[in-house]
C-alpha cells in the first residue's frame, strides 16, 4: 500500500521549503517533489574551487522583519553582507544606489547635498512630463536625463528586451536618489548570505522530509495527488493548466560563468549600463564571503526572450499579462485541495523575505482551515 501524505509540495525552492518545514513542525506528513535534480530552486549555491557560487544569480537576503530574521536564522548563520554594487558606463565607474559618490563623479561643480538637489531638480524640470506615457518619461521625471541615460536606461532595456520608451511607465515607481555617501544598496536592518551557502540553508528547512529530485510533476500528476490530501504548487500557474489561455511572459537569464586566477573586478557585483554591452552586470562570487582564495569565479547575465523550456525568472507584469493571469485565477480558485504559491505560483517578482513571510502566512492560514 502506498504511503499517504498529509500535503504534497511540488517545488523544493524556499516557498516550498518553508511550507513544507511549518507544516511538519505541526504534525503534517509532507512529502516534497522537485523537478530539477537538487533542492533550493533559484537560491541554489555550489561549491566551486571552494566559492560558494550562486548558479542563478546573486541573492542577498535582506529584511526589515523581526519575524523573518529570527527565523532563517534558525536553520543558518547568517553572516552580514552589505551590497554596494558599482555601475560601469562606457569607461566610467559609478556607485549605486544613486547617492553622493555617485553625483561628485556625474558631475564636477556637485559637492554638496543642496548641489545634487539643484543639478537633479534642474534636469527633472528641464524634462518634465505631466502624465508620462513609458519608463522613459517616468524615468527622467524622477531622476532628471543625465542619470536616466548613463544609469538607466541600456540596463533597463537590456533587462526588458524592449526600448524604454516601449516599456510601461509603471515599471519604474520610483529610483532611491539619496543624499549621503551611502553606497549600502538597500535600506533594511538585517542583510546578510548564509554563512554556507543557500543550498546548506534549504537542507536545515528541509531535514527529516522527504524529498524526491528528478520528479516531473506535471507528468505524473494524477500518481502524485493521489498520494495527498492537499497540494501546494509552487510551479507556472499557467504551465499547471497546460497554457489554457496562453502562456504569461517572462524574462529569462543566461549565465556564463568562468574560473580564473586572481581578482577579476574587486567587488561582489558591477553592472553594466550600456546597451552596446551584451550582458547585464558580472557577479564575482567570492567577494560575498569574507575569506580570501586564489582563484576566482565570474559570472556574466545576459537576459534572453522567455521561450517555453526556458528557465523563467522575471513575469512580465503588464496589463495583457495581468489580465491572462486573472483568467487562471479564476481556474485556481475553483480547485478544493490545491493550493498555489512562490513567484512562479503566483505570478509575481518576490524578493526572499516576502517569500518567507508569505510561505508563513499560507501555512497558519491553513492550519486554522482544520
């Protein structure tokens, strides 16, 4: 007789790692499917020439959560890492975010925080839309031309496959300007990268379930679901419902990655701003941690069309995209015993701190269903 299971988790990246972990800390038999042959999804970490590298691109846990720090760091130590990312522009070198290193260097006459206020609010007026209609508009009205051309836009047009002026407004909300030389990326309290890696993290989250690799849910669905009461997907939603409606965009990422002697850039991560330069930003994954090695391991990002087969990694979130993904919503909504979540279940960008803490969420909504 086969094994029952309370839930069925398809998906052993940290969604699913986190559900999988409350549930059975609460009594529930979990049983976790993967369709890639190891665990941790796209916060995967190797181990290369002793380097910790992050196959799918850097990830930074960052959070301003008491409740999220608390817990990660219940399955690891998480050593601090501030992210100062550098831009490259032509042969230019600025800091990011957007701060006083980067103004000083922009331009020769700005000391001060009232010179950078003055040059920016200059440059916003100068080209200032009342309505913008694309991210080229909305862009210059936040930050004014010179920073929107040298910082903003071949790297957003890279990253979206289309020209700025063909991307929706929307996309760009606002862009951190501060006035300080500050060059720590982002604003949260607590930052840092698991001490050993991703990969070690998910393993604690995961440690006493079962899990099975190499296992296509999709292609053995009505096997797998019988073998629990209730499933949580953490897939494609539209892929779950063999594109019914079509399928929603991406952007997808392909990375080439090489091992060399030495130093290759003397920072974690340099983006590149240019459109004439191929590839997004180049992770150099050794100077995440702290210990030094002889050799190295880069990493280029060159954004690619999403195709279906390919690895998808940013949802288009535009308003034909919004509404087909509603379409699957209401499909979703109808199921009893399924239940969907993660980026690509939900159809959403999320960085790893609001994963967790939706993972949490879903779990004590569950629990009170009983």
């Amino acid at each position: 007789m086969a094994k029952h299971y309370d839930y069925l988790i398809v998906g052993a990246g940290l969604y699913g790692a986190v559900f999988a972990r409350e549930m059975t800390d609460a009594g529930k038999k979990c049983l976790v499917v993967e369709r890639r042959n190891h665990i941790a999804g796209n916060i995967y970490t190797e181990d290369v020439e002793g380097i910790a590298v992050h196959k799918y691109g850097a990830h930074i846990f960052h959070t301003s959560e008491d409740e999220v720090w608390e817990y990660v760091n219940r399955f690891a130590k998480f050593k601090t890492f501030i992210n100062s990312p550098m831009a490259r522009y032509k042969n230019e070198l600025y800091n990011l975010p957007f701060n006083m290193n980067t103004f000083t260097k922009l331009w020769n006459d700005v000391f001060t925080p009232d010179d950078a206020k003055k040059r920016i609010e200059e440059e916003k007026k100068a080209g200032y839309v009342e309505n913008p209609q694309n991210l080229e508009e909305q862009a210059i009205n936040l930050v004014g031309k010179t920073i929107y051309e040298k910082l903003v836009k071949g790297y957003t047009e890279k990253q979206w496959g289309r020209e700025c002026k063909d991307l929706p407004a929307f996309i760009i909300r606002r862009l951190p300007v501060r006035f300080t030389f500050d060059n720590n990326y982002f604003n949260d309290d607590y930052q840092g990268i698991p001490e050993e890696g991703y990969t070690a993290f998910v393993e604690k989250l995961l440690d006493g379930i079962e899990v099975r690799l190499g296992v296509d849910f999709l292609q053995n669905k009505d096997e797998l679901c019988a073998l629990a009461d209730k499933v949580l997907y953490t897939g494609a939603i539209d892929e779950y419902y063999a594109y019914a409606f079509g399928a929603l965009e991406y952007r997808s990422v392909r990375f080439e990655t090489e091992i060399m002697d030495g130093d290759f850039q003397g920072n974690a991560v340099v983006n590149y701003t240019e459109a004439e330069v191929p590839f997004t930003r180049i992770i150099e994954h050794k100077h995440f941690g702290k210990k030094t090695f002889d050799k190295t391991v880069v990493s280029r990002e060159y954004p690619e069309n999403w195709v279906l087969g390919m690895d998808a990694y940013y949802p288009v979130n535009d308003k034909k995209n919004a509404e087909l993904y509603e379409k699957y919503v209401a499909l979703a909504e109808k199921e009893e015993k399924l239940l969907f979540g993660g980026r690509l279940g939900l159809y959403k960008y999320y960085d790893m701190d609001d994963t967790v803490l939706m993972a949490l969420k879903a779990v004590k909504k569950e629990l009170a269903s009983f």
